[in-house]
C-alpha cells in the first residue's frame, strides 16, 4: 500500500492564482482531512470529509475548498492565492473520525508570492 | 474537544528516559489519549493511545492516572532520532464532529548527543 499521496511536494504561486492539491489513499478509509501548518506552529484542520460526496469545515475553511467525489481521493482547491495561503499542507485520512488513528502524507510546501 | 496543555520544549541527552506530561482536565469519559509525533518535513505518526492505566507499545509508553486529567508519555533510552514534535491529542471514541481536531503546538523534544 502506497498510504497517503500528495501531489505536489513543492508550489510557488503568484498572488491571484489558483491551484488544486491532489491527495489520495489507498486504505479504503472513510475519513479523510486537510491541515495546514505554519512554521513553528501546529496543525489546523482546513476541511475534512466522512465519505464520498460528504464534506465539511473545520477550523480555518476560507479560501478553500474541497470535493470527494470518490473514497479514494480528497482535492483541495485554493482560488486567488493569498500570501496568507504560504504554508505546509498535509492531507490524512483515517479509517474512522474521532480517536482512530490518522495516516498523513508527505505534504505539499506551498509559497505565495 | 478537550484543551490539552503540555510543555512547549524539551532538551535531554541519549540513552536517557524521557517523560512528556500532558493536562487535559476537562476530559471526558468516552475520551481517548492520543500521542502523535512528528519530524521535520513530514506528516505526524501515531505513536501510541491510551484510555486509562498503562500502555506500552515497541516504541513508547503511555501513563494515565486513575482521575484521566492528566497523561505521560514515556520514551525510554532516547537517541537522536528522536528528537522531534510530540503532539497530545483527547479524542472522542466515535465520530462526532470533526471540525474543531486541533493539534496544538505540541512539544519540541530536542535530543543531544
């Protein structure tokens, strides 16, 4: 099992732009997530989904969003690229919410300038 | 969801044993402690989660008292590679609302030689 894959490792963006960051599981888990950590600072949850077609917020959603269409895959979506946007994004996902462990990917470092 | 508080940094040496308290006394009684660490450049590992007592796995230990307010994770011998972010984490044991899963800033566990 390849786990938790997020594409791509590294993006600089220009203030405006738009882009989607691709993540994948092949765990067959319901859950899935997207975090965001700035330097030196913890995880916030950006959305999070409970199976395909079911999504929702979590503690910083704006200038996001998000769509699971499938088990397997969790996109995110930034639209007009903010330099409040520069940040390490993670993707997760577990097999169910609440204390069941997650599994991250690798992240994605993401610059906008 | 439970607030957690838990020592910002720590510095020890290899080869000692090294204890990270956390608080969390606003627990409930259907929640779980979670402990996750993280290295530099990488996505957070579940390392090990407890309900009450003691559990121990290949790579740490985990003491909660018996009023749950509290939590310890042991980590015996340490080496440099472990030095890294520990995160403490009370979760609830079913799915719920996930909206507000917050990993805080954890604590910086540095290891010297």
């Amino acid at each position: 099992n390849a786990g938790v894959t997020q594409t791509p490792k590294f993006r600089i963006l220009k203030i405006g732009q738009s882009m989607t960051l691709q993540c994948a599981q092949d765990m067959n888990h319901n859950y899935m997530y997207w975090y965001r950590q700035d330097p030196g600072m913890g995880l916030k949850l950006i959305y999070y989904s409970v199976g395909a077609g079911i999504t929702d917020k979590g503690e910083v959603p704006n200038g996001y969003n998000v769509s699971r269409s499938t088990t397997e895959d969790f996109p995110l979506r930034l639209e007009l690229a903010a330099p409040s946007q520069t940040s390490v994004y993670f993707c997760a996902s577990s097999q169910q919410g609440g204390s069941y462990e997650q599994y991250f990917g690798p992240g994605t470092r993401l610059t906008v300038t | 969801l439970a607030k957690t508080t838990q020592p910002i940094s720590m510095d020890s040496y290899e080869g000692q044993e090294v204890n990270i308290t956390c608080s969390h006394n606003n627990i409930a009684t259907n929640d779980y402690i979670t402990w996750y660490q993280q290295f530099p450049s990488q996505g957070p590992r579940f390392i090990i989660q407890g309900y009450k007592t003691k559990v121990t796995n290949e790579v740490a230990s985990l003491f909660i008292p018996a009023d749950r307010k509290s939590s310890t994770l042991s980590l015996p011998r340490v080496s440099l590679s472990d030095t890294a972010v520990y995160y403490c984490l009370v979760l609830p044991n079913y799915g719920g609302s996930q909206g507000n899963l917050i990993f805080g800033k954890g604590t910086k566990l540095s290891v010297k030689p």
